[in-house]
C-alpha cells in the first residue's frame, strides 16, 4: 500500500506514535509536584471510601419541618373550593385530594375560613359541610370537634364572620348533618 507521495503507510509513524515513543524528560520539581498529585488523588479516594462507609452505617432520617405539605393541601383545598360551580363538584373534587387521616381538620377549617369571608352566608358552604357530614363518621366527627372550637373562640370574631360561621352550623343541625348532641357544651344560666 503505498501512499499519495508514493511511500509505504505501513513504515511512517504519525505524530501521535511519536509522541509515545519520546522519552518524557521532566525537571525534579515537575517530578515532585506530580508525585504530589498523584498522592493527594490516592487520599481523596481513601476519603470517598471512608465517607461512603460512614453514610452507609449512620443513615439519618430528615423531617420537613416547614409543612411544605400542609401548605399543598390547603392551597388544593381552597382553590378546588372557589373554583367549582356546584357544591356536588366541589365534594366531589375534595373526596379525590385524599386527604390523609389526621388532617380532617385542614378541611374543615378551610371551608368555615371560606364561609366567614363571604358577605353574605352562602348556602354553598353549608351544602358542602352537610354532604361531608353524611358521607363519612370521620368528618362528621371533625366538624363536632370544629363547633366546640368554634364556640370557644367566637367572641373573637368580627361580627359579619361570627353570623356566617352561626348560619353556616345552623344549616348542619337543621340538615341533621351533626348530631344535636354537640350543644352539650353549651351552658346556659338564668
């Protein structure tokens, strides 16, 4: 085979080979910095062995403790509330966030907040308590549990927001949704 000059390809080396065969002639300072390289990568590589030995023994659990979750849900939970049209949407839409057992009372206090900010009542928030109510004891519970926090702090509440969070219990007793035996806490005197 013979080459575009008429030379044999086999017998020329290229640059590359050359390079390889040349004998690397270093001053001893250059040889002692590369010693000194070559052993700080050998201490960095026993590092990452020791560290990697230390994760595996000591693994720590992290707790998120800025309720990044929480937030979530009741960011879901209020959007999903103004943006439905009807009440049967808006249950609808809240029993598929799947609110973890526990966190009843998110819901809950979501929809009394949404209902004291309104003007006026709307019976919207009354049909969506009632409907939660009657599909599971849990919510029913929560909002017992709700009604006596609620009496406990009214006085605290402007007097538009203390009439929608009346009207909107008033609905669930006159529905049957609650149980009329959450007045228990109510005392009356002379």
């Amino acid at each position: 085979a013979l080459g575009s000059a008429g030379t044999s390809m086999a017998f020329v080396p290229s640059a590359l080979q050359r390079r390889k065969r040349q004998p690397i002639i270093t001053s001893p300072a250059v040889a002692s910095l590369q010693r000194e390289k070559q052993q700080r990568l050998k201490n960095i590589n026993n590092n990452n062995n020791n560290n990697k030995n230390y994760d595996q023994t000591q693994l720590q659990v992290i707790q998120d403790l800025s309720e990044a979750d929480l937030i979530h849900l009741r960011r879901t939970i209020y959007l999903t509330i103004m943006s439905s049209a009807t009440f049967e949407e808006c249950t609808h839409k809240l029993t598929k966030v799947n609110i973890p057992p526990g966190n009843e009372m998110e819901l809950i206090n979501m929809i009394i907040e949404c209902c004291s900010q309104e003007r006026t009542f709307l019976r919207y928030y009354g049909l969506i308590s009632s409907r939660f109510c009657l599909l599971h004891d849990r919510w029913r519970l929560a909002f017992e549990q709700s009604f006596e926090q609620q009496y406990n702090t009214i006085h605290r509440l402007e007097t538009n927001k203390l009439r929608n969070v009346a009207k909107l219990f008033a609905h669930l007793l006159h529905t049957d949704s609650m149980s009329w035996a959450c007045l228990h806490i109510i005392h009356l005197n002379e």
